[in-house]
C-alpha cells in the first residue's frame, strides 16, 4: 500500500475527528459530517461518510468534487501534494483518540422517522437542483416557500442485486404541528426524468394520517394523492393550503386540522380514488366538515395541467370550487 493510501485509510478510521479539526463549522448528521464546502464554510452541500468501509469519502453536490480525506486536507489548507501528506502525518500524531471517542449517534433504523429527518437533513434545498428542472419538465411552477421539497445528489435506492446511487427529489412527510415524520423519494436521471428504475417512488418514515404539506391549514385545505399532482394544483392556486397523502389509502387515512371547515379532494380520476373521497366523509361524517371531491379531465391533475395548460384547467377547477373559493384562491378571477 501506498503512503498516501495507507495516510488516506488511517483518516477515514479517524474521519470524524478530521472532521471537527478541519471543517469545525460543520455539523455531524446521523453518519455524515455535513459543511459547506472544503474551506469549511458553513452549510450542507459537501458532506463526508463518518462510519464503515467509505468512511472519510466526501462529495460536494454543489461544485461536484469528490475524494477522501487526503484530497480534501489539500483543498482545505491550499497544499500541493507532498505538503498535504506532511498535514496529514502531523494530524495523525496529534492526541486525537478523545475527539475520536465522542458518542457516536446510534445509526437510525431502516425506514424509521429518524432515518427520515436524518435525510432531509442531509438534503439542499432545491433551488437550481436537478429535482427542480425535472418538476419545471412537468409543467409544475414552484411556490416560493418550498420548504418541503429538497434535494439529495446521490439518495440510497435498494434493489434486488444491492444498493444504488442516484440523485432523488425529497419530500418531507409532516404532522400537524409540523414535525418530519416521513420522507418521500422520487429517484431522477441525472439526464431528465424519472431514473429507470422498477419502483423510481417510495416513501418512509410514519406517514398514516400525515402529508407533504405546502402552507398550514385553517378553515380550508386541499388535499390530493401525489406531489405532483399537488403542485399541479398549487400552480394555478398558489395561496390554497395543500397536503399530498401520498396514495389513495393515504388519502382516505388523512388526519384533518380540527379547525377544517371545507375540505377539496383532488382526487385520480380512479375507482380507487373515488373511494378515497367516500371513506373520508364516512370517518369524518360527524364532523361540520363540507368534502368536496375535484375530478381531473385525465388521469390525474398534473396531466391535464400538461395537456390542458394553467388557464383551461382554472377553468375546470373554477366550476368544482364554491364561488368564495374562486375569489380567494384562484390566480385568475374571470372565471366567476
């Protein structure tokens, strides 16, 4: 083994003590040291693994470097190669056992919340990402407050013959009072489009009852199965408080707001949407709650808002909304 490799494999034993020495505004995160760049800006975009046999790999997803701890001591301290092996040699003679030995977070379960909220930490926002030019593909103009979509350069995707990398819109499944429950994963070809994957969709975390929500709700929500086909929606009524259950069943299982007046269903154009909508006024029949259900002209709302364009589909919209909605909702106000 080289000197450099054995150097380089001796950081990655001691990846997160580097870490606090070179990159101390950075913050751990489940197994990953998350900062803004190799100067150690703070931020989230460059991110280094902590534990197992890549420990010490880091990725920038804003610029795209990427190396071990050898490279990044060398783009942290302006070094040129033999400099940087000097570094990391009188580093790794330095007491460094008790930075070393502080408590580990216990790795989150598969699936679990905390595996979820450790995600989306993980996560940038998605402002000029790759997940925002596949939604723009789509026809979907973003809110200006899009907290709860980010975006994951190189998101886990586990298959039959193993674990895959690939770039991933995140979405971040809440309760009512706002905490991450959940995650929802569509995986993107760094190309455009959905990544050619059997299942590009999945969701983890707790999510019964919960949603991707886009503004809280009050007196009156929207509530639809997919993001997409909320951000259809979110498009021509950007002010409407929204919620993606996620699926039908999802849908049917929503926990509503207790202060919910009227509830829109913007339901697929399926049978099982068509349930969706009768087995929430069934769990929700003592409630003083008016459930509307909204059908698409397609298969769903973000089809028509391909085929139809934003005007033709405010005016489908226009006719399922009660006037006082049309008024307060709605971009355009001619539909009346």
């Amino acid at each position: 083994m080289s000197k450099a490799a054995e150097l380089a494999r001796r950081l990655g034993q001691n990846a997160e003590a580097a870490c606090r020495h070179y990159l101390p505004k950075g913050r751990k995160q489940g197994r990953y040291w998350l900062v803004g760049d190799v100067t150690g800006a703070p931020g989230r975009s460059l991110y280094v693994r902590l534990s197992g046999e890549r420990a010490g790999n880091w990725v920038d997803a804003a610029t795209a470097q990427f190396g071990d701890l050898l490279d990044l001591i060398a783009l942290n301290r302006g070094l040129e190669f033999r400099a940087a092996l000097d570094e990391a040699q009188n580093f790794l003679r330095l007491p460094i056992a008790e930075s070393s030995s502080i408590a580990r977070e216990t790795p989150a379960p598969t699936g679990s919340p905390d595996a979820a909220r450790r995600l989306f930490a993980a996560s940038r926002p998605i402002s000029g990402t790759l997940a925002e030019s596949y939604l723009r593909s789509r026809g979907l103009v973003l809110p200006r407050d899009i907290s709860a979509l980010r975006f994951h350069p190189r998101c886990f995707h586990h298959t039959p013959s193993g674990r895959e990398l690939w770039p991933a819109l995140i979405a971040a499944v809440t309760d009512l009072g706002g905490a991450v429950t959940g995650v929802h994963r569509t995986w993107l070809d760094p190309s455009g489009g959905k990544a050619p994957l059997a299942q590009p969709r999945r969701a983890m975390g707790r999510l019964l009852g919960n949603g991707v929500r886009f503004k809280a709700a009050r007196d009156v929500l929207m509530a639809a199965e997919g993001v997409e086909t909320t951000l259809a929606l979110k498009t021509i009524m950007p002010a409407m408080p929204m919620v993606a259950a996620l699926s039908a069943a999802h849908l049917a299982a929503l926990i509503l707001p207790p202060t919910l007046r009227r509830l829109y269903v913007a339901r697929d154009n399926d049978e099982a949407g068509r349930l969706a909508v009768q087995k929430l006024r069934e769990r929700h029949r003592h409630r003083d709650i008016d459930i509307r259900a909204l059908t698409p002209r397609a298969e769903d709302f973000n089809a028509d808002l391909l085929t139809l364009g934003a005007d033709r589909l405010g005016a489908w919209i226009a006719k399922q909304v009660v006037a006082d909605d049309i008024a307060r909702f709605l971009i355009a106000h001619d539909w009346l």
